[in-house]
C-alpha cells in the first residue's frame, strides 16, 4: 500500500514537470537572445619622461561604444568620451561624456546624456 501512494505521488510530481516544461516551450522565446558588443580606443594625448627614464601619460583620451542587438533590432547603444588628466605622482582627475539611446520597450525610447567629472589618489 506505501509504494502505490509513492507511485501515485512521483507520478503526480513527473505530470507536473512535463507541464510546466511543456508550457515553457510553446512560449515564444525570440527575444530572449542578446549580443552585446563594445568598443574602447585609448588614445595617449600627451606623454613625457619622467625623472626615472619611464614614459608617463599625463592626458589620455578613451573614446568608447557599446551596442545592444536584440528581437533583431537595435536596442541599446551608448558613446562616451573620457578624459584623464594626471595632475601629479598619485592624482589622476577625471571628465567624461556618455550618450546613450535605448528601445528597451516596443515604440518607447529613451535617451539620456550624462556627464561626470572626478579624481582618483
């Protein structure tokens, strides 16, 4: 008598997995695959040779991108330019744009600007 209550429960389990991954499946799952791609370019803008014979970057230049394809479109993409200035032996100060479009949504976009500025030690 145990093992039949035992049957009928693991037999209940397995029905319920097999329709759950059932309705999983028939979902249409296009969407669901992303690439991302990025793209940084630094470029050297100013360099001198300290007392040591080492050559230091005292202005660096990073220019950067990033696109988002998804539901085969265009979803996400971002611009940046980043300026670093080294001010001294352990201070860097930092300025940066950043464009950035989204279509995250259907037909609802979005796009934003954004500007920072700091310094590392």
């Amino acid at each position: 008598m145990m093992t039949r209550v035992s049957d009928l429960r693991c037999f209940a389990v397995l029905l319920a997995v097999t329709v759950c991954a059932l309705s999983i499946q028939a979902q249409d799952r296009s969407s669901v695959f992303q690439w991302w791609n990025e793209v940084q370019l630094i470029v050297p803008v100013v360099r001198f040779t300290d007392g040591h014979g080492k050559t230091v970057n005292k202005v660096t230049t990073i220019f950067s991108g990033v696109a988002r394809v998804g539901r085969g479109e265009f979803i996400d993409g971002r611009l940046g330019v980043e300026m670093d200035f080294r001010a001294g032996g352990h201070v860097t100060l930092i300025t940066s744009v950043l464009e950035r479009t989204d279509e995250l949504v259907d037909s609802h976009q979005h796009s934003e600007i954004r500007i920072a500025g700091g310094a590392i030690a």
